[in-house]
C-alpha cells in the first residue's frame, strides 16, 4: 500500500510541474522574443535617463501619446489609473510610461504635470526628435505630424499598449480598447 502511494506522489508532482511550464494565457497578443522596444533611450520626467534596462525590476506598461491629445490619450491614462487600482498592492511593482510622440511640446515640465494628473507614480519620458524616433521605431510605432488651422499640428499615432516583464522584456501588446480587467490580468500573469 505503501508502495503505491509514494508511487501515486510521484505521478502527482510530475503533473504539478509541468503546470508550472504552461504558456501563460494573455488576454493581448503574446510577443515575446521580439526584443521590440530595445533601443530605448530617453529622459524621464524625473530628469533620470531611461532604457530596459534602468525599467527593470518592475513590470513596465508603455504607451506612446502627447499632451496635447484631444481623446485616446486621455482616455487611455484614465483607464490605466483604473487598472492601477484594479492591481491593488501590487501595484506598487508596476510602472506606467507615457513616451511622448510630440517633444517640441512636451518638455518634461510639460509631461510631468500630465503624467501626474493621472496618478503621481506615472512615469514619462521624452527626448529629442531624433532619441523619439529611434525608441519608437524599435517599437514598430506609428506617429506623425498632421498640419491644423492657424500653424497649429497635431500628432496621429499608434495606440497600443506595450507589457515589458521585469527583465525588461517585451512580453505583450493590448489594443487600447481591451479594457482595464485584461489589462490587469495580464500584468498580474507577469507578475507571478
């Protein structure tokens, strides 16, 4: 009897620990290995200069925008200080980076007080237009200048959401519609 149930132990833990193995389930596309985002390399709103690798130790949710944004990038950094909620304690182990597709406007100042309107633990980052142009194109990011009225421009840009893991690898990309509880669910995954 003894016998058969060290026997049945066994096959138990050999179970158990190829749970551990499985692929985590993302609610957003997995993206993992595509080493998208390492060229990073711009200035923080707290004057600190940022790449994956000072982000590391933390799983880091970026997304690019500007201040100056009529609606998706508001809505965007409302439903992240929700999802901020949503993470409870754990929030404290996530970063929020806004990187501003717009550095003409958005001096650190600037973004700063934006950034912070949202939630003080947000994080943003600008550069020069050529340090923008090089982070968001290891992103594979969209963005650009579209004339206005009267001299004014605004800025078209990709709205997706980027989930880098605390190694400071790119793990998952979220459409901006996917909702605060997906959101939160797949940064509870890489938290684990």
């Amino acid at each position: 009897m003894r016998l058969f149930f060290a026997a049945l132990a066994s096959v138990l833990m050999v179970l158990l620990a190829g749970c551990n193995d499985a692929k985590p389930q993302f609610k957003g596309s997995d993206i993992t290995g595509t080493r998208l985002g390492k060229d990073l390399a711009l200035t923080g709103t707290d004057g600190k200069s940022y790449t994956l690798e000072t982000l590391k130790g933390k799983v880091s949710l970026l997304m690019f925008g500007f201040t100056q944004c009529p609606d998706i990038c508001p809505s965007a950094l409302a439903e992240l200080t929700q999802v901020m909620k949503l993470l409870g304690k754990d929030a404290k182990r996530v970063q929020v980076v806004l990187i501003t597709v717009d550095p003409e406007r958005d001096t650190q100042d600037v973004l700063r007080a934006y950034v912070s309107g949202f939630d003080p633990d947000f994080l943003g980052l600008t550069g020069t237009p050529e340090q923008i142009k090089k982070t968001a194109g290891s992103f594979k990011v969209y963005y650009a200048k579209t004339a206005g009225a009267k001299g004014n421009y605004s800025m078209d840009h990709s709205a997706s959401f980027f989930l880098m893991d605390a190694q400071g690898e790119s793990r998952v990309l979220l459409n901006n519609n996917i909702g605060a509880a997906a959101i939160a669910h797949d940064i509870q995954l890489l938290l684990r």
